[in-house]
C-alpha cells in the first residue's frame, strides 16, 4: 500500500473519472461498470485517498447520471478509500433530495462521503430537465445554503428564490459531524477567490480552467487569497485538483498508450475547449508521461499550492489493464519519489 497516498507525503492522490462510454466499442456499458467497480477495489487496496465521480445526462461522455447509486455500490465493496461526485449538479435535483442520497450514502459508507458540487455547464443537460442556466449560479448559491442546513440534521425552515422548506428535519443524517467535506467546483480561473470569499472548499479542473500549467499557481493563490478574507479558520480550507493522468515508464510508452484514447475523449466531449494530446502536452495541462516526468510535474504543483489531486485515468476507452497498471505504478513508483522530492524541500 502507498501511505503517501492518503496524505503523508504532503501531496494527497485521489483517483477521478467522467464515465464516458462508446457504445460503438466492444465495451458494453455493463462490463465497463464492472470494470470500474474492480478499479475502485484495487484503489482502495492501493490506498488512494478517494474515488471521484462525475454527474452527466443524456449523453455518452459521461454515464453516472446518479453517482450517489454508483457510489453505494462502491462502499459495499471497498473499506477505506473515501466516496464522492464531482460534482453533483445542484441545480438539477432538490436540495433536500441530494442531503437524503449523500447523508444515506455516508452512513453506508461509514462516513467516507467527500462531496462535491457545482452549477452545470452543458446546455443540452439543462434543455432536458429542464432548468434555465441563465439562473444557475443564483440557484446553485440558494441550493448549497440549503444542502449545509438539511445535511446539519437541525430542524429548519427556508424561504427563497427557488425553493421553500418549512419546518424540515432529515431523519437519515450523516455520520460526519457537523458536515460532509463540501467542494465547490469551478471552470473559470477567476470564481476561485469568490469560492474561497465564500469559505468554501474547491474542485478545479486546470483543463478547462487554465490555458496554461503556469495559471495552475496563479488560480490556487486567488483561493487562498479569497479563503483568508472569509473569516473561517484556514484550517478549514481545502482544495482538489483534478487532472488527466497516464504514466508509463517513458513519456514514449505513454503517448503509445494514451494518445489515441485520449483523443477519442477529447473528441467526444461536449464543451468548447478541446485539446487533444499534443495540445495538451504543450499547455502541460495533464500528467502524461514517463515517471519521472509526473514526477516533477507533481512536486512543481505542490509548490504552486496544489496539496490534493484527482488523477483522471479512465478516458476513453483506456483499456482496463493499462487504467490498472498505471494505478499501481503511480502507488509504487511515482508517490514514493514525490514523498522523497517534497520532503527533500521541507527539509532545505
């Protein structure tokens, strides 16, 4: 098991995945679930620090569009490795429903739910439930304020814009006291000071955040920015960062490997900012690469303030024994270096 994983390196590595599915490949969605099932399983095993899930709807590029039933599933087979969406799309389902799943899924869980949430960002989701974007941000700010309340277990009411409670007690609460790990996800470099005003924790994906692996730094430093005129205790702040990830024994091996899967993602994705592999290597916006590459990608992140991250491995259609092979190299291989690299730091 790689301790670092779970923190003590300085530098916590979860794992994270859209789901997105090609059913004009072999793959049933069926067996990719299966396969995914197995991958959380090794995970846990490997002493990854949690299991990110993406929410989408109508659409192959991603296929959890309920991630607290997916997530159930997945605490009955594992025992540590910690549970979430990122996001759940707040605007899209009743504040009070989503404190039920989530406060349910931490007590099957034993209390391993880290939660995140945001406001949505694809039009054809919003067209399909419906619900109208030009609100979202208002609804999503009223939705959270409501979420915190319902998931404290105390009796509340709530009168708003979009929604109405009246005198409401959850009778299933969570194990985690006062409340869950709540993140708030973003997609532009500039919402990550209003999310640290706000005194919340953050989900950023640099992808489609940043232009540049440089902007990464930039990006961390208005949160922790924003996060010090909040008024709540640093030691409340928190922060993922989730990005593609496949490491090889070389950057060769790597591109051999993840090049044309990656691709496929990229081409299958519903929002504007595309950029397949060698864009990507350019922008250095992914940890492709030989071992020693990610390596110094990862402790270069950590001194720009990036202390957790989401490795996105399972991309389209990776094959389920290199999604495999890359966790355990980055276990054995990769946290021990960083460990060592970070360390190396402090200590100078």
């Amino acid at each position: 098991m790689a301790d670092g994983a779970t923190g003590m390196t300085g530098m916590t590595f979860s794992m994270f995945s859209v789901q997105d599915h090609h059913p004009d490949k072999p793959r049933s969605l069926t067996a990719f679930y299966d396969e995914i099932r197995e991958q959380v399983k090794l995970a846990d095993e490997l002493g990854y620090y949690a299991y990110f899930v993406a929410e989408h709807h109508f659409h192959e590029y991603g296929v959890y569009p309920n991630p607290a039933v997916a997530l159930a599933q997945l605490a009955a087979v594992t025992k540590n490795i910690r549970l979430g969406p990122a996001v759940t799309i707040l605007p899209f389902r009743n504040p009070i429903t989503v404190a039920e799943d989530y406060a349910m899924l931490d007590q099957i869980s034993h209390g391993r739910v880290e939660l995140g949430v945001g406001s949505g960002y694809l039009s054809h989701e919003f067209a399909g439930f419906p619900a109208d974007p030009k609100n979202k941000r208002e609804q999503f700010d009223e939705a959270l304020t409501v979420l915190k309340q319902a998931l404290s277990g105390e009796r509340f009411s709530h009168k708003g814009t979009f929604y109405e409670v009246d005198n409401l007690q959850l009778n299933v609460t969570p194990v985690q006291q006062p409340l869950p790990p709540i993140y708030c996800a973003v997609l532009r470099r500039e919402a990550a000071y209003f999310i640290g005003k706000q005194g919340n924790k953050l989900m950023t994906v640099p992808y489609a955040a940043c232009d540049t692996f440089e902007e990464i730094e930039p990006m961390m430093a208005e949160y922790f920015k924003g996060f010090a005129e909040s008024g709540v205790p640093a030691s409340e702040r928190a922060s993922v960062t989730a990005l593609h990830t496949y490491v090889a024994e070389s950057d060769e091996q790597a591109r051999a490997d993840a090049e044309e899967p990656f691709d496929l993602y990229v081409e299958t994705r519903l929002y504007a900012k595309s950029q397949v592999y060698d864009d990507i290597i350019k922008s250095g916006l992914a940890l492709f690469g030989g071992v020693e590459t990610v390596v110094d990608k990862l402790v270069r992140l950590h001194g720009m303030g990036v202390d957790h991250v989401a490795l996105l491995i399972n991309f389209g259609g990776l094959e389920d024994k290199l999604v495999r092979a890359c966790m355990e190299r980055i276990s054995e291989k990769v946290i021990p270096a960083v460990r060592e690299q970070i360390g190396a730091v402090a200590a100078a």
